[in-house]
C-alpha cells in the first residue's frame, strides 16, 4: 500500500516537471530564437538550410540599429514618456489608494467600481477624442500628451494594485503614531507609505511596463520623431525599409532588456500584488 | 500646538488632514484626472458616432443622428469583424484557460525549482505586442519560419506553410500566438485561486474516498469559480478592445480573414480618418461587452459573493 502510494506520488512529480519543463519551453523557446536570429548574419538567416545553433556569431545587427536608425532618440523618448506617467500615477493614485484602503465614506464603493469600469472603455472610443481634444490643445505629437493618455487607463489600474498593498499593510503602527500625536498626514507620510514600499514599487513597475509596451495610443497620438516611441518606430521601420531580420531581432532585444531587467526585479512582489488584488477584487 | 509626536512635522498639509476635508484632497487630483482623460473624451467619443467628422474633408461636419449605424447593418465588413471578433475571443480565452489551468495545477504541486519555472512562465505576458508579434511572424515565415522547419522534419508538413497568408489558417494562426500571450495571465490567477483552497478539504475528502478526480470535480472546481469568472471577464474585455496583436500579424488580411471589430474600427479612424464612423463602431463594441459583462456576471453569479 504504502509502496504504490509512494510511486504515484513519483508518477505525479514525473508529469508535473514534464508539463512546467514543456511549458517554460514553450514560453521561452520563441524568445531564445530571437535572440539567436539576432546573433546571426543575415545570410545565415537567409539560407536554404536553417541554422540552429549560429555558425557565425556577429553584433552588427546591434550595432546597425543603433547607429543607423532613429532608434536611440524612440527609446529616449519611450523612457520620458514612461517616467512621466510613473510619476503623474504615483503623485495622484498613492493618495487615492489610501483613501479607498484606509477610509469609508459615502460613494465610495460606486467610485472603486468607476475605477473599474472605465478600463472596459475599447481603447478606440478613447483615442479618437483623446486625438481631437489633444490637437486642440496643442498637445498631438508630444510626451506629455501621450503620458497624459496613457494615465487614462493605467492610473484605475494603478490605483486597484496599490489598494491591495495598502490594505495589507498592517493599522497597528498607524493607530499608535496617531496615539502619539502625528496628524493624520504624518501618519501615511511616515508610516503607511514605507511599510508599503514594496506594493509602491511594484505597482510602479507594473504600469511603466505597460507604458513602455503601449503600441496603439502611440501609433494614432504621435506623428514626428519628437514624441514617437519604439514601438511605433520599430513597427514603421518594418513597412518602410523592409528592415532585415537579425536587425529588426536586434531591435526586439533591446527593447525588452529593460522589461525583463524590472520584471526580474520586483516579480515576487509583482505576483503576490497581482494575485491579492484579483482575489479581493 | 506641540502635538509631541516623534514623527517629522507636516505642517499645513498636515493640519488639513485633521479636517473633514482631508478625504476629498486625497481623491481630488486623480479624480481630476480621470474626468479630464477618460470621462470628458467618453462622453465627446459618443457624441463623435452622431456627428460626420473625417480629417481627410474638413468640410463635411454636422450632426447625422443615427446615420452611422444605419450604415454599419448594411456593412458586410462589419459583420465579418464581429463573427471573427466572437470566434478569435471565444477560442482564445478557451485555450488561454485551458493551459493557463494546467500551468497553474503544475506550479501548485510546490517541486523544487517552481520558483524557477514560474517566472519562465510569466516572461510572455509582459512581452510587448510589437516584439511578440514580429517574433512568431519570424518564427511561422512561409520561407524562414524555424516552425515549419521543424514540422516539416517532424513529418507533419509537406512543405512550408504560410499560415497567416492562408484565409483559412490565419485566424488560427492568430489565435495561437494569442494565447501564447495571454495564457500567464491565466496561470498567474488560477494559481493564486488554488493557492486559497485549504487543505483540509481535500484530506477530508480522501477520506470519505473521493479520488482526484472526484477532488477535482467536486473542491477545485467550484472554489475556483470566482477566480476562473473574475479572469475570463477581464480576459474577454482586454481581448475584444485591443487589436494591437493583430495589427502586427495580418492587418485584417488576407481579405478580411482576421478582421475583428477593434481592428477595423481603429483603421478607419487612422487610415480612413473616419472618425464618426469610427466612433459608432466603438460605441456598439463597448455595448456588445457591456451585455456580455452583465450577462456573464448574472450568469455565474460572482455577483452574490
């Protein structure tokens, strides 16, 4: 009995590294041959006979999408637009997230929905007034104005993970620094907001991925090289001069490092903020 | 006032926040926001769908009422974006469910190394649409793609296909990478709807002698209710209004193949420049979800809980 039972669980571990080795496979396979298409020259890409492993290893498709495309200005400008939208969601829904966490009052509950549901807007009912309203206040084809629509649907988002963080954190220490006097912004300056350092983080780095990937917002909002983010140039550089592979792989690589490098960063915490606020919510 | 708190002093923000008023300058300046960047371009949106407004003829302006969507039911595109609308949303979070479950029950087993692998199966979800898009464009190419390669090794394949200029496999062939994009998510949320499930119950239920299968039907099944409903809610509205993926892959081609209702509202607001129309078909997008929402909700009741 004890025997049988003992090669089930074996049985069990066997399928269950089998389906997360196939799956992490499956989830990074893709990714590593795009990383190896980069390595590649183009006629080894090119060729009759696919190529596994590269014969030749090469940086030149690297080099040329960085030295001969606009490349360095789109990711510049993808980082003022990211760094802007970062702060205007931290600045304005810290407040609100605490608000909702910490306090009830009347509509509060209809105000969170709100929240909720404005992310069911499709992001083509926004654009288009975003674009109307944008160019008539002369904001069409800068960062700011794309940071700013950006906020539209990540700052709800934002606001719903940092609840969850808040209300983990725990009211003891709060109680008593007001016990001891500290006003009531004291108490969330000093107290709520370092212990709930870590949901901050993560929420930060949750929506600056999302801004740093946002394809369609940036497609329709911005026109010019001063405010066009990679995205959208790398998607334009495809139609226009029929970039070649290893040079557009190139391009993907390195604009992923930067989400990879955050994501490696904060995933624990990231996934325990986005499960909590999914259960709760 | 010496308030003799060890706490850095505030000042005036500070004694503000003692006053009733305090709650309402916490929301005021996303409020502020929110109204100015998704209330007021709402409400200007609808209105947009009564209007004529084409960039393209500055001209032609004024209300039309309901002259858009009378257009829209006589427009065959329409139709074939919403049938490939429904068929792309449904197959996706069906797939998308289905492995993003089995992810999850794998991860939930707690081997050594699932720290490990959780993260490799995280990595897709965050990557962007763009880098996805043209990475599987690469990887399925009708005279590169290392995918036909290989099935062509394997004996699957004659010869290499080209599954996204193909009207028959294009819309598959979207789906596919669809749920490769999507199905972390999945996993991410079911394994913290398992993660909640105590293990009492299920001792219990071995030994009234239920079996894993009876386990799985008659615990896990029902205690992830929620969670699966909460996800395929969110699963759904995400998928219905973005057509970014698709916009990379196919443009709605070959023909209208993989046309969907965002995508072809999108291009006929920045290709066309048709912004009335453009507008109505977002309208009707938005109210078909809006159905879909309260239905589903009333449906699996996650409402009551």
């Amino acid at each position: 009995m004890a025997a049988t039972r003992r090669s089930r669980r074996m049985a069990a571990d066997i399928l269950t590294y089998f389906v997360l080795v196939s799956m992490s496979l499956f989830c990074i396979g893709p990714i590593v041959w795009m990383f190896l298409t980069s390595l590649k020259l183009e006629a080894d890409i090119v060729t009759q006979t696919m190529q596994y492993i590269p014969n030749r290893i090469t940086f030149q498709n690297y080099v040329a999408i960085w030295t001969q495309s606009s490349f360095p200005v789109l990711i510049g400008n993808s980082f003022i637009v990211t760094l802007i939208t970062v702060v205007v969601c931290l600045a304005t829904g810290t407040l609100a997230a605490y608000a909702f966490s910490r306090y009830t009052f009347r509509g509060r509950n209809t105000l969170m929905l709100g929240y909720l549901v404005v992310r069911m807007f499709p992001a083509v009912m926004m654009i288009i007034p975003l674009y109307v309203v944008l160019r008539s206040v002369g904001l069409i084809d800068s960062r700011i104005g794309l940071a700013l629509a950006y906020t539209s649907f990540l700052l709800p988002l934002f606001v719903w993970m940092l609840k969850g963080f808040f209300d983990a954190a725990p009211k003891e220490l709060e109680s008593a620094a007001r016990i001891d006097g500290s006003t009531r912004f004291g108490a969330m300056l000093w107290i709520v907001i370092p212990l709930a350092r870590n949901g901050l983080v993560a929420s930060s780095v949750f929506i600056a991925i999302a801004a740093w990937n946002e394809f369609l917002f940036a497609l329709m909002l911005t026109t010019g090289q001063g405010s066009r983010t990679w995205p959208v140039g790398l998607q334009l550089m495809v139609g226009e001069f029929q970039l070649p592979w290893g040079v557009l792989a190139a391009g993907g690589i390195l604009s992923i490092l930067p989400v990879m490098l955050m994501f490696a960063l904060v995933q624990r915490v990231m996934v325990q903020g986005l499960t909590a606020g999914a259960i709760k919510g | 006032m010496d308030t003799g708190s060890h706490l850095p002093k505030t000042g005036m923000i500070g004694e503000l926040s003692e006053t009733r008023y305090w709650i309402y300058l916490l929301l005021l300046p996303s409020l502020v926001i929110i109204l100015l960047v998704i209330a007021y371009p709402t409400i200007y949106g609808m209105a947009i769908s009564f209007r004529e407004m084409r960039l393209t003829r500055p001209g032609l302006t004024g209300w039309v009422g309901f002259k858009h969507y009378l257009v829209m039911i006589d427009d065959p595109v329409f139709w074939v974006a919403l049938k490939n609308t429904v068929l792309w949303v449904t197959f996706a979070v069906v797939l998308e469910l289905g492995l993003g479950f089995i992810a999850a029950t794998a991860l939930n087993r707690n081997v050594p190394g699932t720290g490990i692998f959780a993260v490799l199966i995280l990595v897709p979800y965050f990557l962007p649409n763009v880098v996805a898009g043209h990475m599987w464009a690469l990887l399925l190419d009708p005279r590169l793609g290392v995918i036909n390669d290989i099935l062509v090794r394997v004996g699957v394949l004659g010869s290499y296909k080209a599954w996204f200029a193909d009207p028959n496999t294009a819309l598959a062939a979207t789906i596919f990478v669809e749920a490769w994009h999507g199905f972390p998510f999945f996993a991410l949320l079911l394994l913290a709807g398992l993660k909640g499930i105590p293990h009492d119950l299920y001792k219990a239920a071995a030994v009234d002698g239920a079996g894993p299968i009876a386990q799985f039907r008659l615990i896990t099944v029902p205690m992830l209710k929620s969670v699966i409903a909460a996800a395929v809610i969110l699963r759904v509205i995400s998928l219905v209004n973005s057509p970014d993926l698709l916009l990379i892959l196919t443009g709605g081609g070959p023909g209208d193949a993989t046309q969907v209702l965002s995508l072809y509202a999108f291009q006929t607001a920045y290709k066309d420049f048709n912004f009335g129309y453009a507008s109505a078909l977002s309208v009707v997008m938005f109210v078909i979800l809006m159905v879909f929402a309260y239905a589903y909700i009333r449906l699996s009741k996650i409402g009551q809980e």
